[in-house]
C-alpha cells in the first residue's frame, strides 16, 4: 500500500521542503500532480483503514509529513470530501466520513423520493442514447466479477449517476449527488464479501427496466426494493415508511390477538 508519509507516482516520492537536484521543473510534479499524489495516497489510508470513519485527517500534520505546504493538502482533501470519502465538520476540521444507522435512514428517505422522480422522468422521455448509456453500465455490472470495494461502489454511482443525468433536470441531479455520494461512499469502508458486491451489482437491471419503461413496477416501490438489497429499512424516514408502521402494527397486533385466543 501506498502510505500517506510517502506517496509515490512512477517510483517518485513527494518533495519535501529542500529542492532535490537539477531544476526545480525537471524534479518536482507540478502542483495539479502534486494534488493527485496526495489525493491518492489519502484515498488509499482511508480505503485500507489506515484512517477509520470519524477520525481526524488533520491538515497541519498531513503537510508536515509530507515536507509541502497546506494548500495542496487542503485542496487534496476538498477533492475527498467531494468523493464522499470526507466529511467537514464546521470549526473542528475534516474528518473521513462516518454515518449512523439513522444519519443513512434519513439520507436514504429522502433518496426514495428524489431518485423515484428521476425514474418517472426517465420513463416518459428519456433518450435513446442515455437509454443506451444505462444499459451500458448494467451490462458491466453483471460482468463485473472481482475488484475492491471502492471501485464496485464507483460503479454503482456510475448508474445512478447516469439514470439522474437522463432525467433530464440538473438541479435533480446535483441534489441527488450531493447527498447521495457521501453515503455511497461510506458503504465502500465496509467489507463485504466479493460474491455480495457481485449480488449488488447485479440487481439494477430491475431499475434499467423501470427507467425504460418495460416494467409495470412503480418507481417508489423499485427503488424501495433495490435499497433494501444494501440497506436496513432505508424508507423508514420517508412517508412511505410512516404509513406502512401503522398498518405493520395493526397486523401484529392482530396476529397477537389470534395466538392468545388459540
């Protein structure tokens, strides 16, 4: 593993405060590389476990570490937090991304919602090139068959990703990343087993045929169902949640009611 003392890019390792030899643009990346490496070598710690979910990513220190200036650094971990990878916490710094139980609940519940309208537009009109583009991508997914958890994940958001694009509505598609990513990322920390990363992977042709328009399953409920393949009660949150646990408990109480009279 790459660690985030000592990045490398082609055998190269970070420059440190004094100038190696020969010239300055000969020897040293320039700064859109010296970004990617340390980009890289973040990603890498946190994907490792190296840095676990909640931990401070202290910017001061990453910088001493390495012998650089905080800007690159600062800018490497703005790139993580856009990943999902990182999150910022207001006056307390970065922090690699950790969600609860609830903090997913609530994020998939409005998730339900949003991605729901996504699948409806993309049902009445969407076009045959972006029907082709999400085809595409299922198409790899099925074939998909080892890899780590970061890249199934990057696929993943890839489909979505594309089926929000071929909704038609950029605000759509940004409020859904937005607050979408962070969650696919904090998923990929988790390990799973390759043959369930396989089994994710291959449940999206059901949406694919929803988007299409070549299912009769309405929207909410497909994407209710393809969430619960990763997800514990990812509605729970959402109307379609609340509505469902009065009518759950109506049937338990029932079911209660029965077994004491037997």
């Amino acid at each position: 593993m790459v660690e985030v003392g000592k990045p490398q890019v082609a055998d190269t390792q970070l420059p440190s405060g004094r100038a190696p030899s020969g010239t300055a643009s000969e020897q040293r990346p320039t700064p859109s590389t010296l970004k990617s490496h340390i980009f890289q070598g973040l990603r890498a710690a946190i994907v490792s476990g190296r840095y676990r979910p909640g931990e401070r990513l202290n910017e001061s220190k990453i910088a001493r570490e390495l012998g650089i200036s905080r800007i690159p650094v600062r800018e490497a971990l703005m790139q993580l937090q856009e990943s999902g990878l990182v999150m910022n916490h207001e006056r307390r710094g970065m922090f690699v991304t950790l969600l609860s139980e609830e903090d997913v609940q609530h994020i998939n519940s409005v998730r339900v919602v949003l991605e729901a309208e996504a699948l409806k537009l993309c049902r009445l009109k969407i076009s045959k090139q972006d029907a082709a583009r999400l085809t595409d991508v299922v198409v790899r997914m099925e074939a998909w068959s080892e890899g780590t958890e970061m890249d199934a994940a990057a696929l993943d958001l890839e489909f979505h990703r594309t089926l929000w694009e071929a909704a038609g509505n950029p605000y759509l598609t940004r409020a859904l990343d937005s607050l979408v990513t962070s969650l696919f990322a904090h998923k990929a920390l988790e390990y799973v087993s390759a043959d369930l990363k396989r089994w994710r992977l291959h449940h999206h042709r059901a949406l694919l045929d929803v988007a299409l328009g070549d299912s009769s399953v309405e929207p909410e409920a497909a994407i209710i169902i393809h969430m619960r393949t990763a997800y514990n009660e990812p509605e729970r949150f959402s109307s379609f949640g609340v509505a469902r646990a009065p009518a759950e408990q109506t049937a338990s109480n029932k079911n209660r009611d029965r077994s004491r009279k037997a």
